[in-house]
C-alpha cells in the first residue's frame, strides 16, 4: 500500500454547517480518501488520501459539483529561452503536471505563461524553480507588467544582435575565402595546409559562441526526453564542423565543410533575430492600451488637491480632470461638465458628452471643461486593464485549428532525424558516384543527410496560428472589439447566420416620440401662444401633465420636451387612469394624454386622425392620443427607435452572405415592421427570454453556424447557446460579459467588423499553416533528393519563420 498523501484546499462558497456536511461529504465519496476535515473558520479542508486512487482533480471535481469553489492564485511570468512551440508544450506539460497547478497556458509567440494555482499547496516561487529546473529563464511579471516585459524584449533582442554581429564578421570572411579558394580566384598560398587552420580559426567562435544556445537547449531538450529545433541545428552544424576537424587533422582526405557549418548558425541567427523582432510587433496592440494609462492623478484629500501617481489613486477619492488631459481611472461625474474621446477604448471617433452622474473610463481623453469625479475602479479592476488582461488571454488561447499543427510539431523533430539518417544510408549504400563527382561516397551522403537536419522548420507551424491569433486579437482590442479567445476568433471566421435581438441591439431600448401630429383645428387655432409650433405647443401641454409620470412612454413625451427646449407649465389636478391614460389642468386647460379608450370612454371625436392613428399603430409605434377642453387635437408616437448605424450593419451582414435573423418577444405585427425597417431575412417574433436559446439551437440543428447578438444580460442562454456570443457591451461592463466576443462601444456596426477581421484573420492562419506545411514537405524530400546544399538549406529555414510572422503582421495593416 502506498503512503498518505495530504492535501489543504481553500474552499470558497462556505456560510454554515451544512455547507461543511456537503463539502466533507463529496470528497469522502471519492475512493481513496482516509481523511476528510472541513473547518469553516479558516475555510479549508484537509485530506488524508491514498494517491494511487485519488488525485487532485478528483477532489477539485467533487468540490465544484457539490456547488463551491476552489480559491486559486495566477502566476504571469515571461519564459525566455524557449526555441520554438515544442518548448512551449512540453513546459506547458511540465507546468500542469506540478502538484497544485490547476490551468497552465505557455505562448511561445507571445513567451509568456500563466499558470492558475492553489496557494495552499503550491506558491510562484516552487512555480518559478520548476521553470528554471526545465532549463528557460522567467521573468516576474508584476503589476507593472509593460516594464519588466519590454526590458526583458529589448535585452533578447539585444543579445541576439550581439550574437548576429559577431557571427557576421567571422562568417563573411570565411565564406568569401572558402568559396573565393573552391573556385579559384585567389591565388596558390590559399590552398596551403595552413589555410585550413585559419578556416578552422574563423569557425570556431561561430559553432560555439554564436552557436552555443543551440547545445545548451539541444541538451535540456533531450534530458526532459524530448527534441526541438536545436536539436537539428546542433546535429546539422556540428556534422559539417567536426568532419572538417577530422580532415584538418588529416584522420581523413577530403574537402573541409567549416564555412557550412558557420553560415548554417548565423543564417539562421539572422533568421531568429528578424523572428524575434517580428514577434515583438505582434504584441504592439497590447503595447499600446498599456501605453495609454495616465501616469499620475490629480486628488482632493484633506481639503488640498494635490498630485499623486495613478497607481495610488484609491476607491472613492474625488479626482480632479483639467481639459486636455487623461482621465486615471474609472469613476463617476460629480462635478462639471465636458466632451470625452473615448476613441481608444471604444473605437467611436465622435466625443461623448459627459456631466454629473456620467461614467468615466479610465484613459480616456478629457476635451473641453474641467470636471471632477469620484473613482469608483482602479488598479486591476479598470476597464483598460481587465480589456488588457482579456486580450492577453486570448492570445495565450489556442484556436482548435492549431491542433493539426500541435499533433504533427509533437513527432516532427524525430521524423526528422529518422529522414535524415535514412538519407545518409541511401546515399551511401545504395546511389553510386557519378564519374564527374567531386566529393566522395561519404562526404555526399553526410551532405545531404546536413542539408535534411536543416531545412526542417518546425517553427513555422508553431508560429502559424498564434502569431495571426495575437495580431488579430490586438486589431480587434484597438477597434472595440473584444475577441475573448482564440476558438471564439476562428468560429466567428466561419459564421452562416447571425441572430439579433431586437430590443436593446438593433433598437436603442428606450421609447422615444416619433411622431407628432395634430389637428386642422389645432392648426387654425389663434387663441394659442405662437411663440411656438403647432406641434410644440401641443407637446408642451402634454408633456406638462406626463412630468408628473413614471410610465415609460410618459417619460419618452417628457423627454421629447426637453430635448426641444420646451418650459413646461406645472399640472394642476393630476389623475392616472390605469390602462387609459393621464389627465391633469395645464395653464386652465384641461388635458387628457391616453389611448384610444380614454377617448371613446369620454365619447370624444378623433377629429380626423383615425387615419394617422391606424398608420402609426402599422409602423408598430404606440398612439397617444392628447385632447385639450374636449376636443381630440392631435397624437403623439411613441416607439423603441432604431438605432444609428443598425440598418448599415444589417446590410454589411447581408453583403457578406450572412443570413440575418431577428428575436424578439414582440408580437408578430410589431416585430415584422421593425424587421422592414432594417431589412432582416427572418424574424422570429413572440420568443420569450428562456426560449431565445432554443430557437438558436433549431438553427443550429439545421447545420448553420450561428452568432447571436444580444445585450449580454438578458439573453445569456442564447448567447451561451450560440457557436459564437456577441455581446453588446457599455464601455465599463465589457470584462463583465459572459460572450467570447464582446463590442465595447454597442455600435451594431462592430458585428460585422468582427466577422470580417475573424474571417481575415482566419484566412491569415490558413496560409501560413499551408506554407509551413507546404515548405516541409517539398523542401525536406528535396534536401534528401540531393537538390539542396546544407548553407542553401539553412537560408530556407531562416526565411520561412519570417514569412509566417511577417505574414502575421499584415494583419495590422487591414482596414476593415
């Protein structure tokens, strides 16, 4: 029998005795466990257990099915050293297996990792030893995450420079010497035994000074059981360097391979130094919200207003904005008033316009008038910093379509050696020498087996869908489109039919009066102020009497009012008729503003608006009717307005052979005049919130790919439904949203913005995936065809990395 095992978890979710009993009762009824205590002061459990029965993920499942959670930490570190994506993997493999990790994510694009952990059981020191122990550096990434990363950037970028230099003023001379001898062109001394030595002399710093990161990672590689890209390049170079030691000492006759084995390593540290600067790029979108917090804040406390580093603003304190400057955090209006470009969080150009009571978000920027607000979220918890974080996931994701890549990277490196090896041995058992040859039986075949171990790239298919997933992700973060993973960005690229719901997404969700039309004897009327309109006169008085109103469509005539600049009167005699309507005295009028059934009930004539009435009530808007002293004068509309820019986003839509859908759970009537209005291709009208999900799996079920659209609150089953949720977010509740997309500004016109970067992005994928595919499979059979020389070979490699992220990169320059 084997040993104990114990394990303390923290337990979250706990607020009695009988939520101890259920906790200690699930994990008993996992097999294996000897011990279970559960202590509600100090929210943990212990378990004694035998680890050949149970394991961690055991308990973890128990835990949450009895309805609680697990109280978990997030390690950010910057991994350095890693070679290409099987170095990412197999850290990755290495980080999840550690006891207490829970989630571990490693981006070689990106070189990062984040690792979720339970503190009781494992701490980001044990975390950072295991890293370092699998041989890569880590970096700490803390709360000022930009810093430590582009300093750690620029001093990998730096050492790889260095080491490109270095590699360049050995390998031209030695090149130019070796190929000026083999051709003739330099004179006789150049064919002395003593210019091998200087050869020799020039090589050497190249294999194992430029060269050395490829022994050491070679090394590291084999001893975690494993093989990478350095493996071929170590193999590679070194088959050509040592060979020529061995004719340089005289052990064989022969021509010697040093300026091979010194162009193999610095083509492609040219090649590594372009990829790493290249990479750098990729993450610029993420640079740049960073780079737009604002640095310091300016605070009231104690009655002074003084000024203090954004960082240390706290909830709560009243932050003072001048005109022109970056407002620090989220918080709320309180005092003043002004226009805010919220362009770089929301991607909206136009201003918004902000006063008392008005949200902030934080590093936005302030335009015109000074104000003052009160922070309600800094640190972590602002906007821009959760769309940093999200977006950061995102990148860190892997898109389904990434697995092929991941299944083959896993046996590439060995296939490779397996190919190169049967190479040398065809070469030399069974393909005679021409009688024109120059090299021997041996040299040819060490040759082409070279050229084999060095035109095999796999880090192109590594760097295939993370580098496009990391500059579309960014793309998207700096138009206000919030693609939230990986899977999300290449669902949304294969999208059939796109479900809209009606209120709140294509409308603005609030009633507003549409119409106002009034009565050719309101019109004749002479005994009325004529400062005004006939129809601002008429909604003055009926606005008058709704001031006094909490009815929706009430407040929509109060408002219409305002925004006309129309003085009220104060009603006098105010009465609510339940389902008829308001009636009150205005300025010695008697005013009734209701439906139709007011008016009938009181036997009042429509005066000849019956006709309007009919045709508003066609349009789905709702009629209210307004009679002055007995006469019927006039009827306001009021309805749940289009929104600006839904109509074109439609249309977008439709111009990308989307089929558009409408939900709604208005009646058929109504819901088929809006849908007229934006010309969708179906409507499905009467739909309570509970059934929205359903009707999208029916859509689903019929083999389309759908995307719903909704305000992320409401209709969460739809969304969680769909293949892709699309929520409409506010500015400061995007981290909130459940969907894997996430429109920042609420503008419907993202939706089709979002499908056309996935689909650009997607496309993206595919390419380099068919050129890292393409490139092996051409180019490893025709090295082993003899059809490339090794320094050829090593060129190829080099450049198809860069084709991958350069081809990444085009992303960014894609106007959408």
């Amino acid at each position: 029998m084997s040993e104990t095992k114990q394990l303390t978890l923290p337990i979250t979710g706990m607020t009695c005795a009988n939520c101890v009993a259920a906790v200690e009762r699930n994990i008993k009824k996992v097999d294996g466990v000897q011990v279970a205590n559960v202590n509600l002061s100090s929210e943990r459990a212990t378990i004694e257990y035998d680890p050949d029965q149970a394991s961690l993920d055991d308990f973890l499942r128990r835990i949450d099915r009895a309805g609680y959670g697990i109280a978990s930490g997030e390690a950010d570190f910057m991994i350095q050293r890693m070679s290409d994506d099987n170095d990412a993997r197999r850290l990755e493999h290495l980080l999840s297996k550690l006891d207490g990790v829970t989630d571990a994510r490693v981006s070689f694009t990106s070189e990062r990792a984040r690792i979720e952990y339970i503190p009781t059981i494992a701490s980001q020191a044990e975390l950072r030893q295991a890293v370092k122990d699998t041989g890569f550096d880590v970096v700490v990434l803390g709360g000022k995450v930009e810093d430590a990363e582009r300093k750690a950037r620029q001093a990998e970028i730096a050492q790889q420079r260095h080491l490109l230099t270095v590699g360049l003023i050995f390998t031209i001379p030695l090149f130019l010497f070796s190929m000026g001898r083999d051709f003739n062109l330099l004179p006789a001394w150049s064919h002395q035994p003593w210019a091998v030595w200087l050869m020799f002399i020039l090589a050497t710093p190249v294999q194992f000074y430029v060269g050395w990161q490829y022994y050491v990672g070679a090394f590291k590689s084999l001893r975690n059981r494993s093989a990478n890209m350095d493996v071929l390049i170590a193999m590679g170079s070194s088959v050509a360097y040592f060979y020529s030691v061995v004719i340089m000492v005289g052990l064989l006759s022969g021509h010697v391979y040093f300026e091979t084995s010194a162009v193999i390593i610095t083509l492609i540290k040219v090649g590594k130094f372009l990829e790493v600067r290249a990479k750098g790029r990729t993450s610029e979108a993420i640079k740049k919200l960073m780079g737009l917090r604002a640095k310091v804040a300016r605070v009231e406390r104690d009655g002074e207003e003084i000024e203090v580093p954004a960082d240390d603003v706290l909830v709560g304190d009243i932050v003072i904005v001048r005109p022109g400057e970056k407002i620090p955090v989220d918080g709320v209006v309180v005092e003043g008033r002004s226009s805010v470009d919220e362009s770089m969080i929301t991607g909206e150009s136009l201003p918004v316009e902000k006063g008392p009571g008005d949200s902030l978000v934080g590093a936005t920027l302030n335009k015109l008038g000074r104000i003052k607000f009160e922070a309600t979220k800094v640190g972590k918890e602002t906007a821009l910093s959760q769309i940093i974080r999200l977006v950061e996931e995102a990148q860190g994701s892997k898109a389904p379509i990434q697995k092929l890549a991941d299944q083959v990277s896993s046996i590439f490196v060995p296939a490779v050696i397996l190919i190169a090896a049967v190479t040398f041995l065809v070469w030399y058992f069974f393909i005679p020498l021409t009688p024109t040859a120059e090299v021997g039986l041996f040299t040819r075949a060490l040759i082409n087996m070279v050229a084999v171990l060095v035109i095999a790239c796999p880090c192109a298919m590594g760097l295939a869908t993370p580098t496009a997933v990391m500059v579309g992700t960014g793309k998207g973060a700096e138009m206000g489109i919030l693609l939230k993973s990986s899977e999300a960005l290449e669902r949304a690229g294969r999208l059939t039919t796109v479900v809209l719901d009606k209120t709140g997404t294509i409308t603005k969700g609030q009633p507003a009066v549409t119409d106002i039309v009034v009565s050719e004897e309101w019109l004749g009327d002479n005994n009325s102020d004529h400062r005004l309109s006939p129809t601002d006169r008429l909604l003055r008085l009926a606005a008058s009497v709704e001031q006094g109103s909490e009815h929706p469509l009430g407040e929509a005539i109060w408002a219409e009012a305002g925004n006309r600049s129309v003085v009220l009167s104060q009603p006098e005699s105010f009465k609510a008729e339940v389902g008829h309507g308001v009636q009150a005295r205005v300025d010695g009028n008697q005013v009734l503003v209701g439906n139709r059934r007011m008016m009938d009930a009181r036997q009042l004539p429509l005066n000849g608006l019956q006709t309007e009435v009919s045709r508003l009530q066609a349009e789905a808007k709702t009629a209210m009717l307004v009679a002055v002293d007995g006469q019927v004068c006039g009827v306001i509309a009021v309805a749940d307005t289009i929104k600006d820019g839904s109509a074109e986003a439609i249309t977008q839509l439709k111009d990308m052979d989307l089929r558009v859908v409408m939900i709604t759970g208005d009646n058929q009537h109504t819901a088929e005049a809006i849908a007229t209005q934006v010309s969708v291709d179906q409507v499905l009208a009467e739909v309570l919130p509970g059934d929205k999900a359903a009707q999208v799996k029916k859509l689903q079920d019929r083999g389309e790919i759908v995307a719903m659209v909704g305000d992320g609150i409401n209709d969460a089953p739809a969304l969680a439904q769909a293949d892709v949720g699309i929520a409409i977010g506010t500015g400061t509740d995007v981290a909130m949203a459940a969907a894997p997309v996430t429109l920042i500004s609420g503008d419907l016109r993202g939706v089709p913005k979002a499908i056309a970067l996935s689909r650009r992005t997607l496309r993206t994928i595919k390419q380099n995936l068919f050129w890292a595919f393409f490139y092996n499979v051409v180019l490893i059979p025709a090295a082993a065809a003899g059809f490339l020389n090794p320094m050829l070979a090593a060129g190829a490699m080099a450049f198809s990395s860069i084709f991958v992220v350069s081809n990444s990169l085009r992303l960014r320059g894609y106007r959408i």
